[in-house]
C-alpha cells in the first residue's frame, strides 16, 4: 500500500508512518518542522520517503499526490503555535 503522511515528523504523524513501514507499505511523508522534527523519523527506513514541505503550498501536495499516486492520505498535520507569537497555545 502506499500511504502519504502529512506532519509525518509529528508525534502521531511519525507513529503512523512507523506502523506503516513495519508492514511493509511505501510511505511518503510531509512535515514543514514548525512543530515535527526529522529526528522522530528513521534516517534509513526502508520505504520511506520525506518532503520538507507544507501542506498549504497546493502545487506542491498536487505534485507529491500526482505522482505517488497514494492508496491512503493520512493528515496528521496541526500546529499549536500562535501563528503571530510563534508561542504555543495549548
């Protein structure tokens, strides 16, 4: 199956991607890092392809879902950082 992630270097996000890549599926994942961080994900992991990137930039998930062409879109994507303050909100 292939599965694309977004806030794949979040806390849930990166879960899912993890479960996902243990059964073997292709995993592509997004993260912009205001919240995610790369160390979350595996460096080598098998399956698993990463794109810096934010999901409010439309011709770039267009081009990532165009061509992966994914079974599943997994949106774990969020922040809780006032977007002004850069201060978390929750």
């Amino acid at each position: 199956m292939k599965v694309f992630i977004s806030g794949g270097a979040g806390q849930i996000g990166s879960h899912v991607a993890e479960l996902h890549l243990a059964r073997g599926d292709q995993v592509l994942a997004i993260d912009n890092f205001d919240t995610g961080r790369r160390i979350h994900l595996p460096e080598d992991a098998k399956g698993l392809t990463f794109v810096e990137g934010t999901i409010s930039d439309q011709a770039l998930i267009d081009q990532l879902v165009g061509d992966f062409k994914p079974d599943v879109i997994v949106h774990t994507a969020a922040s809780y950082k006032d977007p002004e303050t850069g201060i978390p909100t929750c």
